[in-house]
C-alpha cells in the first residue's frame, strides 16, 4: 500500500511540475543505502530541485550587473547557493545521475535557457522586472513541491531541507516591481 502511494505521490510530483509527455524512467540508485532512506517522492523531488535552483542560481548570477536593484537578490542568492550544495549532496547520496532528465521542459517555477537568454539581453528595470517574476514563480514552486516532500518523502535530510525551503520562501517573499 505505501509502495503504491508512494509511486502516486511521485508521479504527482511529475504532474503538478508541469512536464511534458516524454516518458521518463526510473533512477538506478547506486546503493543499498539509497535503496532504504529514499522513496519515489525523495527521488521525484531531488529531480526538480536540483535543475530548478541550479537554474535560478544563473538568474541571480546576472542580477549584480544587469539589474538597478542588486542588493534585491543577494540575500537569496546566498540562500539559493547554500540550498543547491545541500541539494546536490542529497542527489548523489541517493544515486541520482547529474545530467536533468528535465532538461528542456518548460515547468512551473523553472528558469529556462531561453529565459537566461532574454535577461542576459535585458538591463536595469526590464532585468529587475522579468528577474522578479521568474524569482517569485521559482520560489511559488519550491515551496509547492517541498509541501509535498515534507508530506510523503521518506528521507530525514531531504525533509529537513524541504522543511527549511517551505519556512524561507514564505520569509523572503520578492517585491512584485511591475
């Protein structure tokens, strides 16, 4: 019964990202010890966190000198660098491979290559403007998606970071500068 849950979860997990219909398969996990600490929904939402705020990380990169208000980003950045490291480790100590298997798929609260594209291009207000609402989309989504890991997944840390991403984007909300 909770294998079953926890294949729904995961699959729901795919679903409320946004993903489209490629078909994707199941991580290999790479040891015995990832087998029994991670479930689907661990597994489900490492895969969208990690591209997701390696992504939003090349955002706030850009913000420093393309935007009138760097300093908007620099709390968040420290806090998305931070989150991408605790992230990553996770990634690997379930066995995940590092290449995306979201890559190309336009999602809810993903910053894509074309969006990284168009910022690059952009320069004070437009950046702040176009930055902001990718940031806030971005922020809306982890918290989603880390709801739903607090909720199913199965591994100690990974919960703890879903927790602790919940608690920080309702304490640093960005200002809507349209």
């Amino acid at each position: 019964r909770r294998t079953a849950f926890t294949a729904l979860c995961a699959g729901a997990a795919l679903l409320v990202s946004g993903c489209g219909p490629e078909p994707v398969s199941a991580p290999a996990l790479s040891t015995s010890a990832a087998q029994t600490s991670f479930n689907g929904t661990d597994l489900a939402w490492l895969q969208l966190m990690v591209p997701m705020t390696e992504n939003v990380v090349e955002l706030l990169r850009l913000a420093p000198e393309h935007g009138d208000s760097p300093a908007l980003t620099t709390e968040i950045a420290v806090w998305q660098n931070a989150n991408l490291v605790r992230l990553r480790s996770l990634r690997d100590r379930a066995g995940l491979p590092s290449a995306s298997i979201h890559e190309g798929h336009r999602m809810p609260g993903m910053v894509t290559g074309a969006d990284l594209v168009v910022l690059r291009d952009s320069r004070g207000a437009e950046f702040d403007r176009r930055a902001t609402a990718l940031l806030n989309a971005h922020l809306d989504q982890a918290a989603l998606l880390s709801r739903g890991e607090q909720q199913s997944g199965q591994d100690g840390e990974a919960r703890s970071l879903a927790a602790e991403i919940v608690t920080s984007t309702g304490a640093r909300p960005v200002p809507d500068r349209r």
